[in-house]
C-alpha cells in the first residue's frame, strides 16, 4: 500500500489530517466532507497508528493501482480472474514486520463510523482461510465487528468463507484464518471478484501484479496472506455466535442485527508505522470495491445476448449495486430488452437497469437521463418484473430482498435512428 500512496501523490491530492481527531464519529464526519479524496490522518486519540482511506474512492483510482484506465477496467478483470497466476514467492512474517505480539484490539485505531454502529468496525479486513477439505484458499473482504482485546465477530455472507466455516464446524472443529488490513488496492479489488470456489482469489490478485506478488507466511496458523500493514492471526469458533450489527450498508442505511460467528485472535503483526486502512460505510470505497467487481459479471453475460455490448456501469447513485446502465451497438429492434433481460439475471441484486445507444455516456448521469428523457415510450420501452428476487439490502424490499425489478429501454428504434440524432455530436 505504501508504494501505492506514493503513486497516488504524484497524480491526486491526498489530504493530511494533522489535528488531533477520534475514532468515535470524528474520522466518519471528516470521511463524509471529502468523499472522492485520499485521507491521511496523522493524530489519532486513541492510539499512536495512523489512518488511509479514500485510495479506492474513484474509478480513476481502481485504474490506476490496476495499470489501465477507467475504460480498461473491466476486461482487465475479466482477463484476471480467467487466468489466476500462481504464486511461488513466499517470506515469513517475523522477516517483513516489526512487530509481533499478542492482540490487543485497543491498539488499532479501529473507527466507530455512525452513533447505532454495533461497536468499532474494521471495514477494509480481508480474511484468508482455506478450504478443510480441498485446501484451496479463499481471500474475502468482511465487515467485522471489534468485540474485545482478542475477540470479533465477522458478517459471513453465504459464499466461499461461509462454505469453509460450515465443513469445519460439521467436524466440531475450528477454521483457522488470518485478517490482512492495508493492502495494494489491487489486491483488495482482486479479493471481491466473484470467482469460483475452486479459485484463489490472491492469483487473481498475482495477476493484476504481472506474478510479482509475494505472501507471507502465517507464524500461528497454516496460512499465506498478501503483504500487508497489520496481520492478525486466530480462528473462527464452532458454534460460538455473537450479535453482529447494526453497521450501515451501501444504501446509507442499517443493516440488521445478526449472530455471527465468533473469531478468536491468537497474534498480532504491525509494519513499522503501520497505516491503518479504513474503508468508511457507504462511501464511494465501500460501493466501488463491492460493486464495481459485479460489471464485469454482467458485460459477460450481456455480451452472450448482444456480442456488441459497449460497456457496463453500476451506478453511483444506485449505490454501485441496485442500477445498471448498459450502451450497446443496437442491431436489432429487441437488442434492448434482451440486454435488460440478461443485466438481470447476472447480477441478481440489481433492481433497475437502463439500456442505452453507444453515444450515450453511461458514467454521466446527466447524459442518461437525457437518453430516458428522449428515448423513451412508457408503453412500449419499460419492462416490470414483480416478485423477483432482488437484494435485501433494499429498504424498499421485503425481508428476504423479494423486489419488483424495472428495464427501460432507452436505445433508438432503428428505423427512425436519423429523428433522435444528436446535433452537437456531429458539429
């Protein structure tokens, strides 16, 4: 990551928190006044560590950490996560950090973001675990909640980690995992593809590195992890739960209150100085890094309809999760609602999606509601989809994320396309 901020300082401003600030509230009001910058904060009250956030808070910044520009982003993890590089570098933790040491939670700088929060939350935690039958190793980014000197509680949705965590608790015994915080961010986005559970996230992410990456082995747990700014070391516990929540989600809303597996820590490893990455709840970090990884997933889909598929776009003000626009090279008349159709069932989350000509520009919000505006006959050019399965982070869903889902259809009819051209495009 320190490699990172120094590239990020040569194209962007990083601002520098020099006055004294809390992890109560504090780094969240500041977080919430610069929502598309990078933040350094010098002075922390609790403790003498230092906080990141903000280094994946933009498009332009995923591109950069990635080595493409914001177009390139999406085949370039396509290309990754169809090609995971295996990795062959390997060194042991008390060779790369500083220090190490038993936990003691009290330490980190680990930020309350909003006043119902549960408690202290690690936001930017990726936990490594492998799978106790097949030994394949999983990486994936968790919420998790601070519940002592050595104890946390995680959100483990049902995927890979969830998969791992259930075979060991059926042989009463528990999974070994490590958490890394403050990690390339290429390696942070490469942890929230969507591959499968046959596939090692970190050689996804040795791809994104052009198999330059190298992992540290664990010292209390059989485990290899990224390089990192802080290790933690410990287990997830059979049967033991703990109340997980409230933590606000991507739709700048609550969550609710879950019980959750209880992790227990056995070490701690900082780097000299470590910086602590905070990821700030519902912020362009937290939509970005858990949405943007999803388009890749739809373009491919999309593009099993319409092959001349442009380009995908979970939207911002859509929380990187609920709408999606898609530009196509129409070529036929039904072009648009077979693209709908497919955006739908590959992100099963998504609640609207637009479709739209390729002179639109779908990360201008401006320029597709223009295409609605213009393009659009309510009779003929909008799809409703009741009771489908949408997402339960949607406060308008019911509990289980059953939702009405909505297509709009917002290309031209080709036999008219001359009626809707765009003058100022062809000055």
């Amino acid at each position: 990551m320190r490699e990172f901020l120094k590239t990020l300082g040569e194209n962007y401003r990083i601002l520098e928190i020099e006055e004294e600030v809390s992890t109560y509230l504090q780094i969240c009001e500041i977080m919430r006044k610069y929502p598309k910058e990078a933040l350094i904060f010098h002075n922390i009250r609790e403790t003498n560590m230092k906080i990141v956030s903000g280094i994946c808070n933009t498009r332009e910044k995923i591109a950069k950490a990635m080595g493409v520009d914001v177009s390139g982003i999406i085949q370039r993890i396509v290309e990754a996560t169809e090609n995971p590089v295996p990795i062959d570098r390997y060194q042991d933790a008390k060779n790369f950090f500083e220090v190490s040491k038993k936990p003691e939670m009290t330490e980190l700088p680990v930020p309350t973001y909003y006043k119902k929060d549960g408690g202290p939350y690690i936001t930017a935690g990726v936990i490594i675990a492998k799978d106790p039958d097949t030994g394949v190793r999983n990486a994936s980014i968790h919420r998790i909640l601070v519940l002592g000197e050595d104890r946390l509680t995680a959100r483990i949705v049902p995927r890979h980690l969830h998969t791992y965590y259930q075979r060991a608790e059926s042989m009463d015994e528990p999974l070994e995992i490590a958490i890394a915080i403050g990690m390339n961010p290429a390696t942070l986005l490469a942890t929230t593809t969507s591959v499968s559970i046959t596939t090692d996230e970190l050689e996804v992410a040795n791809n994104f590195q052009m198999g330059e990456m190298s992992l540290i082995n664990c010292e209390t747990v059989d485990l290899e992890v990224p390089e990192c700014e802080i290790l933690l070391e410990g287990e997830i516990l059979p049967y033991e739960r703990a109340a997980e929540g409230p933590f606000v989600d991507l739709t700048d809303t609550y969550d609710v209150v879950r019980q959750e597996p209880v992790i227990q820590l056995s070490r701690a490893h900082y780097r000299e100085n470590p910086l602590y990455h905070a990821i700030m709840p519902a912020g362009n970090e937290h939509k970005l890094l858990q949405g943007l990884p999803q388009e890749p997933r739809i373009f491919q889909a999309v593009q099993n309809t319409v092959p001349t598929v442009k380009n995908v776009v979970l939207t911002d003000g859509g929380c990187c999760w609920l709408h999606a626009a898609v530009s196509i090279q129409k070529q036929t008349q039904g072009d648009g609602k077979n693209v709908i159709m497919a955006a739908l069932s590959a992100h099963p989350s998504l609640k609207h999606c637009v479709v739209v000509d390729e002179d639109v520009n779908i990360l201008d919000p401006e320029d597709l509601e223009y295409a609605m505006a213009t393009r659009v006959k309510g009779d003929d050019d909008i799809i409703i989809v009741p009771l489908a399965r949408g997402s339960s982070l949607d406060p308008s869903a019911t509990s289980d994320g059953t939702t009405t889902k909505v297509g709009v259809d917002a290309t031209k009819p080709l036999d008219k396309k001359e009626k809707y051209e765009r003058v100022s495009q062809t000055l």
